[in-house]
C-alpha cells in the first residue's frame, strides 16, 4: 500500500525476545573476570542492588559489599524519613493488599530528614563497605552534599525519565556539570533509554547511567502513562553512546542496566546488549538479607496521585550468597547469577565483560513451556 | 522464495503494540497545557464521552463539560426514542445476559421521535455545558437542524465506516459541504481509518474526523464482518492527512481517535500517533455519574440482522473526577486519565499537545504480567 | 549478522493475522451482489458445503440450493459405503471420544459401492437440486464417469494435496485434461496452496481450484506431517495465478479457499485475498438440518496407520437459513454469513465479489479479548 | 528513527514457527526411502535416541537398531558409574519430584568407572546392534579409546556448546583431528548452532555434527543462562555449512538436529531445514522398552552448581515400533514418525532424504486450537 503515516514505528526488543548466540570459540568458565568499574571504584561483580526499601537497608548494603557487589541506598526512602525504619516496614510487610497502595502514599508522604542521610551513609562506612546512595532530581543539589560529607562513595541521581536539560518551575534544573564539580564522587544518573539523552548525560561528566523506563511487570509506568523502551533495545542504544563517547573522548562511561530481569539469562543478554553492569531490585528482596522480608515496591509507586506500582509478594528464596553464587538446585535460573554469567562467557569465549560485549544475539522469542512440548535437550 | 502474491500486506499495529520514548528534554507536568478546539470551540481536555446511551445522557454531558471535556449525546439512542428514558435504561440494566441482544434489538427499533431531540439538547444548553450531538448519515440532513434549531454547538456524523462519498438507493448521499453550509456549527464527521478518506472528509469542510473502524473488544465489526484497522496505524494514516490538508490549505481538522482505549497509556499513544483528541465510551460507563449505571452497550449492538457486540457489565470504578483527574490509588491505569496524561507530555517535554505530536514512539510488545517476572521497576 | 542460511523463509498469514481496510467509497448492503460461477453453473451465494460426512447428506445438499450456494457429497464417505448410512451415523454419533478413531478408522474401511454413488447423485437431482460429488484422485478415473452418468453437476477431486503430477506405482497418475475431455461437466480440483500448482493445475484445462493445506484446528495434517500453509497466503498466492492465467488465456477459474474458517469475518477475508468462493465444513455440521447433528470429522481422520484429526463436537448451532442469512442474536459472527459479506462488500464500496477483490487489507493481528479492555466500541 | 544501535540483531525461527509448502509434485509415500549415513554406517531411517539416560540403556539400543535407527548410549551416564544402573534408575523413578535435582546431582557425583565402559559396549555389539557411545570433550581423550576397544562403532563427543577450539586450564582442548586420526570410527561432535562453527568442526574431519543448543522446554539453558538458537535457524545455518564444505571437499559431513521436537511434524521441518537426520530424547524415553519408565532427565541437569532442567514425568505411550511405525490411532503427531515423514516427502515429491531438503518452508505461527476454531478442514 505504501500507506502514508505520520511517523515512523521501529521495532525495539526485551529479554523474552532475544538469545544469545554460542561464540566460535568457548572457554572454561575458571578462566573469566566479571570485574567491573565505576568511575575508580571497583567491584568483583557487575551486579548492583537498586535502590528500593524492600531490598538495600545499610546492613543489606553491606552484605553485598562483602559479596563483591554494590547495594544502592534510596536516601529518601524509609530510612531517611523515619529514625525507626523497620518498625515502619513491619507495617507495609503486614498490611493487608488491599488498601496497602494507600498505606505507601501516606508512609511516604512523612518528610525527609536531613540529619538521617547522614546517619545511614555512616552506618554503611562503619560496615566498611563501599557506599552508594541514591537522591532524586529535586533534591539532589541540597542534599547530596549531606552524603558525600558522611562519606558516601558513589551519588546516584535516578527518576523515572531523566535528561540533562529538565525544565521546572519549581526547582532550576539540576546542572550535572556543576553536580560533578561539587561532589567529587563518581555519580551515576538514570533513567535514560536513548542514544542521544544517554550521550547528552556522558557529555555532562558523569561515571555511569542508568538504562531502563518501564520495563518491569510491578512497575505499571508503561500501561499508566505508555512510555518506556523495552531493555535490550533501550541497553543497545545506551552502549552505542558510550561505545561512541569513548571513541571521541577516551573517557569510558559505566552503562547500568535496570530492572526487567527475570533470570540469570536476562542479566548475560543485558550484557551482551552492552551493559557494563546490571541493577536488580526484587531478585535482592528474594534474599534472607532483605529488609522487606519477601515483600517490594517500587519508587514511583507510592505517588500521592498517579501511583504506578505497588506493593508486591516476591517471596524469600534463599540467602544472598546463593542467589549470586550459588550452588543452587533451582532450575529456573533465579539463583547463582554469577555462575550463570560465567557460563555464558565460557560459551562466548568472553574473558571479561568487555569481551562479552562482542557476543552476537538473535530475535527468538521464548519458548512456550506449555507442557506440551515432549522433548528435552541436554 | 519471492513469492507471486495478489496482493501485498502492511503491518498495522494497535495500542498494545507500541510504546513512546522519552524525550531529550524533559518537562515539569505542571508547565504542560492539554487544551485542544474543534471549530471555535475550545476545551481543556482533549477527552470526549462517546455517544453511547450507557455513557452519555444530558446530565452526563453537564458533567462533562464541568470537568473541561466534551459529552456526545447519542441524538437516535434512548433519549430521542422515549419520552422516559430512564425506565427502558433501568430494563436493559436488570435484562438478564442471556437474551439481552434480543431484547437490545427490540428496543432500538422504537421510532425516533423528533421533538425529543430538540428537548434533549435544550437540556444540555440549559445546564449551561457545550452541547454536542450525534447522527447517522441516513438521518443527519433532516434531524441535524432540528438540534441546531434547539442550540446545539457540535454536530457529530457517525457510523461504522463513513466516507464522503456513500452510494444508496434508499437516501441519497449526504453531501457533507451542504451540511456543513447549512448548519453553522462546528461538524465532526467519522468513522474512518484511512489517509485518503481522512483527506476526502477534510476537503468537504468538516471540523474534525473520529477515528477508528472495530477497535474495542466488545465492538465484534471486526470479528463478524473481517474489518478494522488497529486505532495507532489508523491515527497516524489521519494525521498524515491533517498535517498535508493544514500544509496546503492552513485550516487545521481535529483528528479524534475514536475507542479501542483501555488506559491512561493508551490515550498518551494516540496523541503520539498524531490526535488532537480522543473519545471513550466504556470509561465514562463506569462512572459513577453514568446513566449506564455499570453497563454499556454500542450502537451497531442493535441490529436488527447482524447485531455485532452486546450490553456488557463494566462496573462502577468512580467518580468522573477521579477517572479524569484522580487522586487515584488504582495502579492499573484506568484513573486520573489527564495526570497520566500530563506526567506524559513531562516526559517527552511537550508543552502542549501539539509538541506531544512530536514524541517518538516504537514497536514494543506489550509487557507479559504473568506472575513469572520477578523484577519490579522504579 | 547476515548469517548464511540454507534456505529463506518467507512470512504467511492466516485469517487471525489480517483486518480488511474499509474502502474509500461506501454503499448500502442492499446494492451488492454475491453472485459467483463454477463454470456454466452459476450461485446466488460464493459459498460451498465442503464433502464432509456429518456435514453433507443428499438432503442437506438440496437445502444448500434451495439457500443459492452449493453442498459437495462425498462420493467415497458413508453414503457410498452403506446402504443405509444413517445407521452408521447414528453409531459415530454415540461412540464414545475415547476410542472414537479406531471406530471410524474401521467404519471407513468398509469398500466403496459403486451402485450406491449413482443412486445418491440422483437423490440429489431428484430434490431439483445442483448436484456435485467429490472423489479422491485414486478413485476418480474410476468412479467419476458413474456419478456424471447419473447426472451430476460438477464433479470435485480432491485429496490433501493434489498436484497435476501425482507419481504411484499402484494406479497411474490422473491426467485432467483428459477427465475434462471425458466428463464434460465442470470440474473442480484440489487441494493446493501455491501459485505454481494452482497455475499447472488451471492449465490442465479444470473450472475450479480449492485452497488449503492443513489450516483447521481439527485437521492435524500440520501437527502430525508439518505441511501446510496459513489461507490467507494461500489464497493471494492461487489468486495471482488466476490473474495471471486469465490475462493470458482469457479463460476465468474458480478459485476457491477451503477450511480454516472461524468467522463470516474469515469468509470476507478469504475473498478480499481473491478467493472468488469459500467452502466450510463445520459450520454447516452446526446447522439443525446437519446428518451429523452436532459432530463432525474431516476425510484424513479416518486414515488407517496415520490418522489426523477426530470427531469433534461442535454442537448444533441454528437452521441452514439462520446460519446463511439471520437474522441473528449472536454476536461472534457464526451466523448471517451472507449478511456479513453484505456489509463488508458495503464498506468497500463493492457492487460484486470481484469489487471485493481490488479491497485492501493489512496485517492486524486478532484483537485479545481477555476481559481486561475496557473500551466499547460503536 | 534509524536508530543507533550498538548492534543488529536477526530473527531465528523455531519449528512452531514455520510450515512446509507441499511440493509441485507430489508421489505416493511407498516411493520414498528414508536411508541415512553417518561416515561408513548406513541407516534405514534418520532417526537417532538420544544419549539420556531415561531414554537408552544398552537394551534400548538394540531395540532401536531392529528399528532401523541408532540409539546412543551416555558413556558417561549411570551406566558407565554403577555396576547395576537398574535399581539406581528405580531411585531416580521413585523419588519425589521435590527434591529430586539435589538427587540426581548427588546420583551424578559417583565416579565414571572405566571397565563399565567397555562392558556396555558390549553388550550392545553382543546384542547385534551397532553401538554409538557419546563422551563429554574432557573425558573423550582418554575415554573413547576404550569403548572402541571394545568394539563401539561410532563415538559421539557432546557438550551443551562444543567448538573446535575450546580454551581451558585444566585439560587441553581437545584436538578433533587428532581423535579423528587415533580412534578410526566416524564421529559425531556437537552441540553447535552456527555456520562458523559446524564449517570449523568440518574441518576437523568429523563425520556428523550435532545440532542444537537450548532448544528444549525441559532443558532450561536458555532460561539460565541466556544462550540458545532456535532449531530451525541453527540447522539451516549448519547445513549451509555442510554445503559448502561439501561443493569446497566434496565429503558429506551428517547434520543431526538434536533436540526441541515435539511431534512427527517437527521431524520433517528439521529435515527440510537441511538435517540429514534428527536426535530425540523424550519420545523414547516414552516408549515401553525405555529404561526411564515414562520419566526423563537431561545430560545439564545435574549439574553440581548450576543444574538446568530436571526430571520430568513424561508418561509411556506405547511401544518404540509404535512411536516409530505406528500403526496409531493418536492424532497428535506422537507416534509413527516414519510413516508422518513419508506422507511429508510423498507431499512434497521426495523420494530421498536429500530430496526432502530442496522443500521450501514458510514462517506460520503454529495454529491455536483454543477450541474456538469451527471449521474442520479435510
């Protein structure tokens, strides 16, 4: 037909549609490296907690320190609201669904306290692991000075949808430029999901993005609003900034991929979309460690008016040490993330991250477990 | 393989199917305006109530107008058939399932009766709201006027599939430039689907089209008769229409998406595609303001021969100010329509509707919810 | 990647796939006409009972001319099998589903009486009506000649698949041109599904090709063998050699799509693929009037060592006149088949089934309608 | 958009994805013959049982050497680690399925005894049946000598992803061209999925390569780690491979699709796709004479630290002559996958399996028979 359109529709992808494909060469999962870097930190494992009540308390912060990961902390989540944090999430955990979207408003409409900021990031360096905390937009500017004097390592600034020109009248938009010059920690800046804010973002001088709207199945900005990029196209796009950025600049910058996993399969394609890390949330509310004792919600959840979200049953599936290393005896790929990324880069050939970034990967939507497929592979 | 074909196939695609991309500059909600005119009539939301007698009665259309939108009275539904509409609304209500079609066709086959149409409208205009009111072809050139007469400010044209030039023995044609010459008064003329009818309709005169041929599940068009275009390739072949109809001719048509919505996110999409608005019947059947009272029901349902869809049970979900304007705990998106709207238009940094034109929007499957994802997003 | 492939697979449709694009001129139902030929012989109604035995007696082909369309006999079932086959009905009727194949692989292995095909031909000729009789190609050598000489119409070969050029070493390949020479009645072959086939077959001097291969969800030909291609792509594909093979011969062939109806929506889209007739099975197996009083099978089910397919229930639905004509209080579209063709025909603005022919149509995958849309549609 | 991405990403098909287009000449499946080659051994049909322990036991072999095909024996399963791998088998059989991995992985843990070896050998060679053993690549230097030694005729190296160059610290990648040499029985290497690498196997002087990676539902690779191809795509790469190497030497290196079948369908797609033979697990393990007694487990799964699938019941369904030669009354495409790939050839007018191979084949989503189909074609 050759229909006339007013624009144009591409074709973008998420992990149930993509598989990676085996590399010409394999080796033996001994011989791999997952390090990975922000900025001048380094860490053992590119997989980070996110910053959710649910899952990053400081001592689960600390937990994954010692596990060779990173857990963000929402510094404007419980703990800096409340002196006693847990006796409030021993509210959310008990209260009944219904009506429990209600009780997250209100819980989170108490104010921030400025003085916990501190308290909390001191918490974590007392434990002496490395400490990130996460600050929204509005608040970065007056309160993450707060952190950094506590001794915060890293600065994460994360809404939903962040570009690095924000119009508002309320607040002047947050310069990162400025952010960067004043802190003097590596700051990592998300959520992005285009080639062009991602390299708007790198120009400005940060460490690291944050790749993802809207792909999670507990996060309903998608259905409520419509926007979001499903991950592994909104990854590619991400990394091709950044693969260009280094080209132009020789400053290599850490893209983070966030939210959407389901599986240790789902964190090896991010991966091989070109993520340099992954951020996961419930995966982490799954561990004995959590904070939010099989229960997690979501930081656009609890919105005083257009919630998107909301407080979810994710069960406690094991402690921390299984769900990164293992050994596990669960086959659906929710445990041993790190042993499964290992494999992934022995059937790549990948000796590190950087390696597995040469990995090919196909569109093969997954396969239909419907119980009436008879034959099992090896 | 080249395969000799009698035809070629394009890929056309629905709500579900796309999703928007955020935008390089983001704004702040409170700075975005979702003001939206048909002819000389200006609204403030760019949100209709769908001629549906479940949905729409005068006093619904009153309400309507209070909350900054457009209410269409069905001018050959109940209201114009029974002198006491309410009664026959009570039946269909208390009708049991089975057999309600039949008794759907019976109902509709009462003759209209023409000095209710004027009494109708006299309500509306009485309640001090816009009033706009809705024809079939076959009856808009005799009844149109009487509506006119009796102070209507918008007249709608509408049946299934509608062009400017439909060939009968029974009538002759409408001819929509001496419709529109004669009444005065702002005409919205629909449904349709395609560029080069969208294009054919704006020539003749008209102020707005409503898009979308069997879109919605309760509407079975498509089912029983094989015809539809999904509502965001039908939006974008009428937009293109408008953009090149303004480009030559500098008259701007509104372009209303007409039904298959199911979220705040769906209203966003179409406004994506290219609409300046959109009408939705089911929505506005469940509040608690709907003289449906919890069920709805189409206006090809009633055919007397091939009936196509039936009275279905939407349920009370809220007030009309809730389902515009929330505050809303409902996560699912079918609250606070223009806060998802405006949240929206933030994200893509679009001031005003006509910016949010400029948003990009991509194929992306609709996220599978099936309890088995475990990662929930901020 | 530009991976090398050993073959390239091109894409197919089926009726669930496509939605037909109203035309840019509309006219009223009641100016269309359904008219179609096989031949000399000339149908109110482009639509065929197919030679399924619960679906078409000597009776119900006699109701099917007295409704404008045509019912096909099977010359090889039940009633060329035994004297008395209502019997034997009323066994396969009452068989319980377990073991429900090994019966009619048993029933069927009954032989072939040749007296019994003449003496049906006439019952059907003497009821006044058209009468066409299918054999399979082994068989039609043979049997045909009887038939005609008993005084059928038209005479139906059909087998799952059928080529110009069958190889067998037990029984030598038909050559249709010289059964046409022979028979001198029209002649309808099938099934095939490719330009290729269709064109040697139109060559070999026969009125009438059936489409399809494997499309219906009782027939298993796919599951068990593989084989098969969707209907609407089979049908573009058989239409373009019709075209092709008019333009140069000047000579018109029936093309006619067979099996994987659902809707009066799929017969509309069969059409518009360029289909110029359609033949169902199961929905005339629903009509009261049915010797399979609410079950069928399909002629491959029966197949001594690899049987595909079974009797299913598909329960009894409403007269033959209901089903063809209405008026109807059903809603999905099983009823009123003619009437829907009417309005489709309407909407694309088409005097008769070769107008249809020129409609457009895209690829629209089928509307869900899993209770959670929430927008009616007129 | 044109959108930048960091890289392309191509579509793979799997079997519930395409269909096979009847031929343009058809023959009477009597005609066709079914014989395949692997090296110097030739087979009446092209149908392999794979090396799984649920599926073939040194009986099982034989029984599928009667049958004309070859059962391959895990050298490295239970029966090479315990003296009487019978009443270990009735453990794995009567465990209950929760905790059932951690079983098998324990069950696993024994050691490979290396007389056990030689003794299954021959029992098998003893039997009359020609024996093919499989090893993992680690163990196939020092193991497979031994079970030629004793006799075997074909030795096949199988890992979840094998390559020609495997990197390791712990042993030295195995050198296919020096095994080649040493052992002078053809071999069988695998899994792989792409055209690099089959060509790059091929090389190496192997006579079969296997087919597949994560194909499977019960095999949940794909799930754990990411990794997989679907079938079609990875066998229409290797036998482009296979080709090309062939025009190139002039040897004919054996495709084997290993894996992902679900019906007799399926089988005939693999060989259209290129396979010149097809390795299955379940549905042997389903036969009456399979050791599994109706249960099956992959090679993966247990794994000590990140096991991938499990035991899953799959139920018996008859005898293996049965599965492979019917006669049947199933209509699902379980049984008689000798006489379902004859009917696919007669169809599309093959009398060999190489003929077989110049079919074409679409893309077709697979049927949903959601019982809301009505038509039952023939």
């Amino acid at each position: 037909m050759g229909r006339r359109l007013f624009k144009e529709l591409e074709r973008a992808y998420g992990f149930d549609e993509v598989a990676i494909v085996p590399g010409q060469v394999t080796i033996n999962p001994e011989l791999t490296s997952t390090k990975m870097n922000v900025g001048n930190q380094e860490f053992e494992i590119p997989i980070m907690a996110s910053a959710m009540d649910g899952a990053v308390s400081p001592g689960f912060a600390s937990h994954m320190h010692d596990m060779g990961g990173l857990g963000v902390l929402n510094a404007e989540g419980l703990y800096s609201r409340y002196e006693d944090p847990y006796s409030i999430l021993e509210e959310i955990i008990s209260a009944p669904q219904e009506g429990v979207t209600e009780f997250l408003q209100k819980v989170y409409s108490e104010p921030i306290r400025e003085e916990l900021i501190g308290q909390r990031v001191r918490e974590i360096k007392n434990s002496g692991a490395t400490c990130a905390v996460s600050f929204t937009p509005q608040n970065t500017k007056r309160m993450s000075p707060i952190a950094v004097e506590a001794g915060a390592d890293i600065i994460v600034v994360q809404s939903t949808v962040t570009t690095a020109r924000h119009m508002s009248n309320s607040y002047r938009g947050l310069v990162f430029s400025e952010l960067i010059d004043s802190l003097k920690v590596p700051v990592i800046v998300g959520n992005c999901v285009t080639y062009e804010v991602a390299m708007e973002l790198m120009e400005s001088g940060i460490d690291g993005i944050l790749v993802g709207v809207g792909p999670g199945a507990a996060c309903t900005t998608r259905e409520v609003v419509g926007v979001g990029v499903p991950q592994v196209t909104a990854t590619l796009q991400c990394a091709a900034a950044r693969e260009d950025y280094f080209r132009r600049t020789g400053r290599y910058v850490t893209v983070i991929t966030d939210g959407g996993f389901r599986t240790g399969g789902d964190i090896c394609k991010a991966i091989v979309s070109g993520a340099d890390a992954v951020m996961l949330g419930t995966p982490f509310a799954q561990a004995e460690e959590a904070p939010g004792r099989g229960f997690n919600w979501g930081m656009a959840n609890p919105h005083p008016e257009l919630p998107r979200g909301t407080r979810i049953s994710v069960g406690t599936k094991g402690t921390l040490k299984q769900i990164l290393y293992g050994p596990t005896s669960r086959t659906d790929g929710t445990q041993n993330f790190v042993g499964a990324l290992k494999v992934a880069m022995g059937m790549c050939g990948a000796y590190t991250i950087r390696d597995l970034h040469k990995a090919e990967m196909i569109v093969a939507p997954s396969i239909k477990t419907e119980g009436k497929f008879f034959q099992m592979s090896r």
